[in-house]
C-alpha cells in the first residue's frame, strides 16, 4: 500500500483506497494504510463482536493529530446518500426521525468503515433481525472508568469483584482493556430479558459495589465523586446507549485498541493498554478471549453472523443453555410454528459457507414451490447464516410489467436450501415442497426490512432460467408486507468481472486496471437553508443565480462521467449530452452543479426537466435530447487529481473551478457552463434575477467548507415560496378528472407519522395527470400516514405508501399549519421523503 491510491478487492467488493499515506496517528506515524492493515487482520474476531448491531463511528478524517493541535472528529450516526448499496443497514426510527445504520458484518464493510476514516466502531448490546427489529440485549456490558488518581490496578480490583457477582448469578464476565483508561466487562445473555431489565440488573450490581467497597468503588456520574475511585458504569445496557466494540481502534494520541484479555492477563503487574500491533500479533496467534461471547470460531458465526449461546452462554436462569448454532433466537418464530418429531423440515442451523469464485461472494438462494392450502413460491436469501424468506402467492415475477406480493416470513435455517418433502397434513405449511430454483446471488443492496436489490443466477434447467434481478420493497403497511420487482439485468462485464483469487476473506488485492473516480462513498451535496437578504449582515459572501433544476455530483475518472443525483441514484443514462468524456478535463475529479431544462424564454423550466428525469431507455433519451435538451451547471469542484478540496474555503475551490474548467477541451458543443458569480449589491441582483422570472439567488459564504449537509454556509433567496412535501394519499376527482386524481393529499415527516400540511388539486399538466392515477395505484396502504387528517379531507382519502416526493409553491402557511393557495410543481425524483424539511416559516 505504498502509493496514495488502490483499486481493490474485498470479499468479492470493488472499493477504492485513497491518500494510503496520510498519517492518522501523528505521534507514532501510524498512516491510513497501516488502518486498513489492521482492520483486515482483526476482521475474523471483529465482525462477529460487532454483527447485525446498528453501527455509529467516530471519524477523524484528518487523523487524530497532536495533543498540542487535535485533530477535528464527528460522530456519524446515519448513513450519507453515496454510501455503497452493498453496505448492509437497519433503519431504526428514533423520536425525531429514522436513521440508517450499516451493519459491521462483512470485511468489505469493515474495510470501507476504514477507508473514510471511521476509527472507532460502537455498537448496543442488542442486535436486529432480518426484518429490521430491534433483538432484546444478548450481553451485559459494564465501564470500569478510573477517575483522577486512580488507574488500571484499581480497575482491576473492581472487575474482580463484580466477576465474583456476576458467577454468583451464572454469568462469566470476559474483560476489555478499553484502549483509553479503563476496562469493559462483558457477559452474554440469552436474550430473554429487556433492556430496561438488563439495566436495572447492571444498576443494582454497581450500586453492591459502592455499598461493599465505598472507597474504591462508585456508581454515580459525578466527576466530584469518582476522585481515586472507580466509576461503575451501567447505563450503557441502555437500548440508546452505545459502547466501542471489541477489537476497534481508539482515536487516541496512539493507536490503542479496546482489546478483549484474559483473567490471568489482568493479574499481570505489567498490564497495560494494548496497541494495534499488539493486537494484531495475539489474532495471528489464533487468541480471542471475546468468541465466548461473539461466538467467534463456533458454528453460526461465519460472515459475522454471531451463534447465539455458542460456548454455553448463561441463561436468564443461571444455567447454561449452549447447544451450538441450532440456538440462534433468529430461528425461534420457526422453531415455535412446528414439531420436530412431526415433520421432516430440518431443525439445524448449520450453515453453509458462502462460497467465492474468482474474489466474489457467492451467497445462496433457494426458490420453492410450496403446494400448500393454496399454491405458492418460498423465496428464500442467505443473509448471516440464516434464510431470509418470503412468500409469493402469484410467483417469481416474469415480466418488470407488473409486481408481485411479497409476504416475508420467519428466518429459516440453512439446511432449509437442501429441503425437498411433504409437510404432514395439520402441521404448519401442510403440503409439498420441491426446489423450483436454487444458485448464487450477488448482492447490491440490503437495508433490514425496507429494501432489498440481488441479482440470482440459478441452475442449468431451474425455472429463472438463469440470471435475473429482483428488487424487493417493502409497502410501508404492515411488517410482512413488500413487493417483488423483477428489473433489468446489469450488462455483462459491470460489476461481474472475474477478480484474483483471495488467501483469506480479510485479504486486500489489488486487481490491474485504472483507478476510477473518487469514491463516492466520501462525498454527499452539500445543502442550502433557507434565507433572506437580512441574514446577510456581513460582505464575506458570493452571489449566484438559483437555478431551477436538480442537483448533480460530477464523477470523473480516466474513462468515463458519472452523474450521482442527491439521493445517491447514477442519472448518467439519462443525461449522456453531459458526460461525453470529450467535454470535461482529462484528470479525475468530483464536481457540483445543477442539471437544468431551458424554456422557450430562455429561462429555466423545472416542468420541462420532468420530461427528461423519468427516462433511462437509450431509445427514449435521444429523442427526448432534441426535444428537451438540458444543460450543465457547474459552481463548485469538491476533488481533483486526488486531492480532496472540501476543506479549503470556497473562495479557493472557485479558483480551482475556474482553472479546471478553462482546462475542459470544450468546442462549444458541451452543454457544460460555469454558474457565475456575480459582482454586484444583492438588492440589485435579486430585483433583476425577479424580473427576469427566475427563482431566487443563492449566498454562499467565501470562507466556507464543503460539507455534505444542510448548511447555513450556503442560502437560498427564493421570491416564490415553494415546499418539497411528501404525498400520502389522495382525492378522486370528479367532472372531467373522475377517472384521475382530484387532489393530493400531502405531509411533512414528523417522527414516524407524516404531518398533515393540506391538500394540491392544481397545477398538474395533462400528461401528469395521466400518470398520476397508475404510479399511486401501485404503493397503496390501508390506513393514513398521517397524524392527523380533518375529516373532510379524510372522508374518501385513498392511501398510499408515503415513499413520493414532490414540490409546490403556495402562498403562505396558514395559522393552524396548512399551505395557503398549492400549486403542483412537480416530482423530486433525486429526494427521498427523509430530505424534506420545512423551507420556509
């Protein structure tokens, strides 16, 4: 890893290294490389700590730096829109809002956590299923803190005494050196308790060890108190509270690691806080003192998928309740629904091991037909040692024409992929099962009960008829209700290229090739709040146009352009005018712009684009070039050449802008321009831009940063009021739209529910209309999104899954919280209902 850059492979995923060489550890020169080295050693005994757990990080982009100059670290909980589809994720819904989290359980993921500088890895004691739902906790974790004058000795002595508790109930701790002062200690649960159970257990445990020990022991998190003692802190058994997974590294002066020990280590008067050679060295050696409670090493635990109970761990009666993957509570809803001695289904959870041909993964699939009270199709995915199921009543969809229902089921152990047989009558799923299908597929995304996307490739003479790609999403209605889609097979050649073959799954290779662009997963838009010309006190601002159209990422390597829209969707198919590589500079780089449609007064047409957003097929493109031809606007470059420009002030990235795109061998046929700035009072700007029936101005700080969020860095002055909103339902129309769509029924996210902000029944064209009554027809719902709905909207209200973004313009926000006077603008294919916040107050 000694250049700055490198294509590789990881358990069969492309990723792209970048600045190899940067030093993340300044005082022991430890660089990203060495990272990267690390986290592909540990991967075998990490992922299996940190599987199926929703993962947070710590990142110091720029290293940890000096104790004298730190480096700047932020904590990520959700995921950015250019994150990878293959990253596994859970969406879990928190008061305020949904978050997705990625889910440590793959090398490649591990090793992409490494590449954007996530050094640190924490993780609940709790994990998900295949649905997306939260497990009870599977372990008990307690901090051991030392406070000022106290240390590891002291440390020590407490994880020995609350050892002793712990035994007493049936536990056996294992210790943590935690990489920073003290000591973690964990136990493993069988996962019958809640964690407000489990917290109040590990509460009354610390508050023993303060009664029975009051001047080494404390449990309350005063730093006044914890003077030459030890806190005891239990609340990170909390259901919302996290703690730095085992094997992670530290964002410390030095590469530390929260590094799992032995009770006999902990004995040693030369015990200390491990480093990351350290740790690397006892993993060769085969040693992990944490597979008794990640299963590390014990059947169900292969792909980070954790056995549960492997090794005997304790149950909640003190017994041990140990007997091998069989175990897993993932398995329970199948185990309960039918008896062993009745029916010849298989009852083990022993797991067959993902193959690799040439570097890609190879996970297994099974398609049944299950000749049960009424025909149906089982299908079923291999994800972390269990099959994920569904049941297609009207079969594997043929035609990308029409869905099929998909009704998931409960998690079906491994061996169910060899399952051929007759389920005796009055057992559950009476009837026959044969193998309709059954192969390998590749997996390009997985988010934990909301969306699935594989590509299948089945046996000689199987009833696919050999490779096919499917998506699966959920409705939004209830938890076992999704749709199967079978959509376009990738080309041959993208993304199914043969790689070198791997030593070990960890392994980094690095396949021949030219490097492609920067990798996406680093980089999001960054985002403009809303604005006026008040909040423009001082004169460090920019000024340019606000141009009507939609949001592109520029990607540009040796070879091709990429356009990457907000929300993370490749639109390049649809624009190829923008991304002839003729047009753009010949070196890699990433840029910001605006994708619009000119109108016949020369000015741009949101309505116009909408024409052009909806197509992919070559045919309908070309002609749709003539007709609507777009154009490119470019206002900022985030990286170029390999060097990353997101933290230099804007001023700079404009002149880096500027120089770049003088450099474009352009012969005026491009359809790529450079947004001006402009040089003049924003009073005067704003009344011209409104005479010239354009939206608004955008005011961008001079000395500002690129960050890939909202931000008010950047403002947007619009004269119109308009709000993205998401649709949740709608109105039949009568008269002449009775057959169409009279109104929509719209919402602004509000936590889990969609508030009610009024109905649109004005501005669509007719071609909108057409379409309107289909594409609502396809995601409908039973009951409301909403909140709350005033009976008279309510009264014939059809529901629908609130997936669709769209935008208005309206008047004004009415007392009780309405849009006065909406006007249909058009959909925001590039947002998903998680982008939509309140524009204006």
């Amino acid at each position: 890893m000694a250049d700055s850059k490198e294509r590789v492979r990881v358990d069969g995923r492309e990723l792209v290294l970048t600045n190899l060489d940067k030093v993340m550890y300044p005082e022991t020169g430890t660089t990203k490389a060495d990272v990267l080295a690390y986290y592909a050693a540990v991967a075998s005994v990490l992922i299996p700590a940190a599987a199926n757990r929703p993962a947070t990080r710590k990142r110091w982009v720029h290293g940890v730096g000096t104790a004298e100059a730190p480096g700047e670290m932020f904590f990520q909980k959700n995921l950015d829109h250019s994150t990878p589809g293959w990253v596994p994720r859970a969406s879990i819904t928190h008061k305020e809002r949904t978050i997705q989290y990625p889910l440590v359980n793959d090398p490649a993921t591990l090793t992409w956590l490494a590449q954007i500088a996530a050094l640190e890895i924490h993780v609940p004691q709790w994990r998900v299923d295949s649905h997306g739902n939260a497990l009870p906790p599977d372990r008990l974790v307690l901090d051991l803190d030392p406070g000022d004058g106290a240390g590891l000795t002291e440390c020590v002595e407490v994880a020995k005494l609350a050892r002793s508790i712990l035994q007493d109930v049936g536990l056996e701790p294992v210790p943590v050196t935690s990489g920073s002062k003290g000591i973690h200690l964990y136990a493993a649960l069988d996962g019958s308790q809640s964690s407000e159970l489990v917290s109040e257990f590990a509460h009354e445990l610390a508050r023993a060890l303060e009664a029975d020990h009051p001047d080494l022991a404390v449990s309350d998190m005063k730093k006044t108190l914890r003077t030459g003692k030890v806190l005891v802190d239990w609340s990170q058994n909390s259901a919302a509270k996290t703690t730095i997974v085992p094997y992670s590294l530290r964002g410390r002066l030095r590469p530390t690691v929260a590094a799992p020990r032995t009770w006999r280590e902990l004995g040693s008067p030369s015990l200390h806080q491990l480093d990351y050679l350290e740790v690397m060295k006892r993993v060769k050696a085969g040693k992990d003192p944490f597979a008794v409670i990640s299963g590390a090493g014990h059947p169900g635990a292969q792909h980070g998928a954790p056995a549960a109970n492997a090794g005997g761990t304790p149950g909640s009666d003190g017994k041990s309740t140990g007997d091998g993957g069989d175990t897993d509570p993932r398995l329970e809803t199948y185990r309960t629904k039918r008896d062993p001695a009745a029916t010849p289904e298989p009852f083990t959870a022993e797991q067959h091991r993902s193959r690799t041909d040439g570097g890609t993964l190879r996970e297994s699939f099974v398609i049944q037909e299950h000749h049960a009270s009424r025909l149906h199709f089982d299908f079923r995915l291999e994800r972390d040692g269990v099959l994920v199921s569904w049941a297609l009543p009207k079969g594997v969809p043929t035609t990308k024409a029409k869905n099929h229902l998909a009704v998931q089921t409960e998690d079906h152990p491994m061996d169910y992929a060899d399952f051929e047989g007759t389920i005796p009558k009055g057992q559950y799923g009476a009837g026959t099962v044969t193998i309709w299908d059954r192969g390998h597929y590749e997996c390009e995304k997985w988010i934990a009960g909301k969306e699935v996307i594989a590509t299948l490739t089945g046996q000689e003479g199987g009833g696919l008829g050999g490779t096919r790609r499917f998506a699966l999403i959920h409705t939004g209605q209830a938890n076992d209700q999704w749709l199967i889609h079978l959509m376009d097979t990738p080309d041959a050649g993208q993304g199914h290229q043969p790689a070198p073959e791997r030593d070990q799954p960890a392994t980094v290779d690095r396949p021949a090739g030219p490097a492609p662009a920067p990798d996406p997963a680093e980089l999001s838009p960054m985002l403009a709040s809303a604005g006026t010309p008040a909040d423009l006190a001082d004169k460090d601002w920019q000024f340019e146009l606000k141009w009507d159209g939609i949001r592109a990422l520029v990607l540009g390597d040796a070879q091709r352009i990429r356009l990457i829209s907000r929300n993370g969707i490749d639109m390049s198919a649809s624009y190829p005018e923008l991304t002839d590589r003729s047009c753009w500079p010949s070196q890699e780089f990433a840029a910001d712009g605006e994708i619009i449609a000119v109108g016949p007064g020369g000015r741009p047409d949101f309505g116009l684009l909408q024409g052009r957003m909806k197509l992919s097929k070559a045919a309908d493109v070309a002609k749709a070039q003539a007709s609507t031809p777009v154009r490119l606007m470019l206002f900022d470059l985030l990286t170029e050449g390999g060097e990353d420009l997101r933290r230099r002030p804007l001023r700079e990235r404009r002149d880096r802008l500027e120089t770049f795109f003088r450099a474009s061998a352009r012969d005026g046929a491009c359809p790529v321009e450079l947004s001006e700035v402009i040089d003049a009072d924003v009073g005067h700007i704003l009344e011209s831009a409104e005479e010239l029936g354009l939206e608004g101005v955008m005011a961008k700080r001079t000395g500002g940063r690129y960050v890939g969020q909202r931000s008010r860095s950047w403002l947007k002055l619009k004269f119109e009021k308009t709000q993205e909103v998401v649709v949740g339902g709608w109105r039949p129309g009568n008269g002449g739209r009775r057959d169409s769509v009279g109104s929509l029924l719209l919402g602004i996210p509000d936590g889990t529910k969609l508030r009610y902000v009024g109905r649109v029944g004005s501005g669509f064209s007719t071609r909108e209309l057409r379409e309107l009554r289909q594409q609502l027809d396809a995601i409908p719902r039973k009951t409301s999104p909403f909140a709350e709905v005033p009976a008279e909207d309510a009264s014939d209200a059809r529901w629908v899954s609130a997936r669709l973004v769209g935008e208005v313009t309206f008047g004004d926000w009415t007392g009780g919280g309405k849009l006065r006077h909406p006007v249909w603008r058009g959909w925001r294919l590039d947002k998903t209902p998680a982008d939509v916040v309140v524009e204006h107050k």
